[in-house]
C-alpha cells in the first residue's frame, strides 16, 4: 500500500513538522519558527483581547456585576470575574514570554479588532443578554481549551485544562441564569432576539471575520483555534445539549448552515 504524504493546509502546523525540527513543543524564550511565533501570538492575542483588559479595566466587572437582579446573583458573578481575572493574568503573562506587552494604553487606544464579538462583548445591555453570552462564548472557551491541551507551545498546554474546567462552570452559570430568566421572569422573548445575535458571533470569535473561509468551511470546524490543532476532534453545537431543554431556536440560517 502506498502512503501519500498530506501537506498541511497554509496556517496550519502538523506534529509531523515538529518532529522535521527535531522537537516535541516549544518552551517561553525558545527561539520559534517566524510562521509558528505569528501563529501562537494571533491565537493568544485573541484570548488576552477578551480577558486581559480585566487586568486593567474593572469596569465591565462593576457593569455586569450589578446587573444581576439579586444579591445571589452578584455573588456569583463576583466569582465568575475573580476566575476571568485570574485567566486574564495568565494571557498577558502569555502574551509578555512572546515578547508581547500589554498595557492599560493598549486596552484603551489599540486594543485589536479582529472579531466583531468584541465590539458587542463590553457592552451588554442586560442580565438575560449576559445569561446568552456566557451560555454561548464560554462554552466556545471549553472547546478551544480542549483543543488546545496538546498545544506544542507548552505554556498555554500547562494552562489549558484549568481554564477548560474554569469555562465549563462559566457556561453552567451562563445556562443557570437564562433558565430562571425564561422560567422565573418570562424573558423567552427577549432570549430569542439575544440568542440570535450572539449565535453567530460566538462562532465568529476565533479566525478573522474577514476571512473567506470564517462563515463556510470554519463554522463547520466549530472555529476552534485550528493553526495549532494536533488532532481532528468532532465537531459540537456550540450552545450545547442544554440549549435543547429551552424553547429556544439557534438561528441556523443566518450561520449559513448547508
């Protein structure tokens, strides 16, 4: 039988290429592959662009907190920011060992603009709205980390399955608040219409908006970080089987869905 040799596609790193190199990964200070630096810093600047800020920037937290409707509520989402702080930390101190420094200025003069998820994220309007957003982008966070536990750049592998396990509460408390908002306040309404501009933008967070492939071939792949995947995994519904137990529609058309 004959092997064929598969080329990886362009932005995209094969374990097979490591080994080329004579390595297995690469530790903070190692001397990288010009395309594999501009790879992992792309991938880590998207995470320090959503949860870096916090480092800086406490007003979200204050935001987001109050909006809660009761003191149960607050203290929960007291919880949630302690651990996205403390994941923010982690990316900037990512972010610094690629030679990237994130500053308060950065945060607020030239923080990046690849996604419009993150023109939307700062400015929740309500706590039904914040329920979508965390039921739908921290479980977006679940894969990624998933994923990205075998990352050949060892620092984010080392952080990769404490974050994943941190996103999976994120998501439970995300599901948590919306259910009592649907059932508890009759917000059913009011979780469609968010449900339907979150839907597509959280499967827009990672790869470029712009990009030809974002809204076709990248949706299909669940958009989870690929240049530094080592393994195919299945694709999932980003809102998860829980979604399901609500009357809620995902909004498939918009995705562009075959």
């Amino acid at each position: 039988m004959t092997v064929t040799a598969i080329e990886p596609p362009e932005g995209v790193w094969f374990g097979s290429e490591l080994e080329a190199l004579g390595v297995t990964g690469f530790d903070e200070g190692d001397e990288l592959p010009e395309e594999y630096r501009e790879l992992i810093t792309q991938v880590v600047m998207v995470q320090a662009d959503l949860e870096s800020e916090l480092v800086f920037d406490s007003s979200l937290l204050r935001h987001n907190i109050l909006a809660a409707p009761d003191p149960r509520g607050r203290m929960r989402m007291a919880k949630f920011f302690a651990e996205e702080v403390r994941h923010g930390y982690t990316f900037w101190s990512i972010a610094k060992g690629l030679g990237v420094e994130l500053t308060g200025r950065y945060f607020r003069e030239a923080k990046r603009k690849r996604q419009e998820v993150f023109d939307h994220i700062g400015a929740v309007s309500d706590w039904t709205e914040l329920a979508i957003v965390n039921t739908l982008t921290d479980r977006m966070g679940v894969f990624v980390f998933k994923d990205m536990s075998d990352c050949s750049y060892r620092p984010w592998a080392k952080v990769s399955l404490d974050v994943a396990r941190d996103e999976v509460g994120h998501t439970a408390l995300g599901y948590a608040n919306l259910r009592e908002a649907i059932e508890k306040r009759g917000e059913l309404e009011a979780a469609q219409r968010w449900l339907e501009k979150w839907y597509p933008m959280t499967l827009d967070m990672f790869g470029r908006s712009g990009s030809a492939r974002q809204w076709h071939q990248a949706l299909r792949q669940r958009g989870a970080a690929p240049a530094l995947r080592r393994r195919d995994q299945p694709a999932a519904h980003p809102a998860g089987p829980r979604a399901a137990r609500l009357p809620l529609q995902p909004p498939l058309p918009v995705m562009g869905a075959a």
